[in-house]
C-alpha cells in the first residue's frame, strides 16, 4: 500500500471518530495533517505516575553497573499480558544475545501472562538465554511494590 493511500484510508477512519485520543502534541499535529478536525483531536497523556517513577527514588545500588555485572541490559516495564508480545520479547533477546552473550533481559510488571512468561523463561522453552539466568523478573506485585 502506498504512502498516499495509506494516508488516505486513516484520515478516513480517524475522520469517521467523534473523538481522537492522542498521547503527545506531535501526534495531534500529525493527525490533524491527515485532515483530522481539530476540535476532535484531544491530548490524554499516557498512564504512568510520574511522582512513583523518578529519579528521585531510584534505589542506585539495585541496578548499577560494576565490574562483575553486565554492560549490556534490556529492560521491560509494563503489563504482562500476552497482546503486549511479549514472546516475541524473549525471541529477539534470543536471537540478539547469542552475539552478546552477557546481555541479560530484565521483566518488570504483572498481569495475566506473567506465569507462562517466567514458566518460558525459566525452562528453557525460549532458548538457553533465558533458561541460564539472563532472564529477570524483578517484581510482579502492584507498581508501587516495585524496585525503584
């Protein structure tokens, strides 16, 4: 499909909407490029509390780097749930770690798919990158129980 016509068929369909919800400004400027009315377009900022995740109350030791830890981390923060495709997480940091072997894969979240996520993690199911220990769960309580 086309850059035009791609541009035709969404302006279409968010033309169609009594209301577009956007998460930044660039994204309402793109919408309302694509013909959108901007009386349609409304702002609503994504979910995350930014007074439970700052610097502020990092605990610095948890994660830092040192001569005997890794220089290489992926980190997931979110739902565990299995439209997040989050096996294709553990596939790509599969793939991606078989060159960088001291690479570790680090999960944060709760939700749904947590179990069969760490079940897969854990026995190998994904590869022996995530059955050796380079797979982390750090927490899957509510947010606010979470590692800062």
């Amino acid at each position: 499909m086309t850059g035009a016509l791609m541009s035709k068929l969404v302006s279409w369909f968010y033309g169609a909407m009594d209301r577009v919800f956007v998460p930044s400004q660039a994204v309402a400027a793109r919408v309302q490029e694509l013909g959108v009315a901007p009386e349609k377009v409304a702002r609503l900022p994504r979910g995350i509390d930014l007074d439970l995740f700052r610097a502020s109350r990092r605990e610095s030791a948890r994660l830092r780097p040192s001569a005997s830890t890794v220089s290489r981390r992926w980190l997931y923060v979110g739902r565990l749930s299995r439209e997040k495709s989050l096996d294709a997480l553990l596939d790509a940091f599969t793939l991606a770690s078989a060159s960088v072997p001291e690479a570790r894969l680090v999960i944060v979240g709760a939700g749904p798919y947590a179990q069969r996520l760490a079940e897969r993690a854990g026995n190998g199911a994904a590869s022996d990158a995530a059955s050796d220990g380079r797979v982390l769960f750090l927490a899957r309580g509510p947010a606010t129980s979470w590692p800062r």
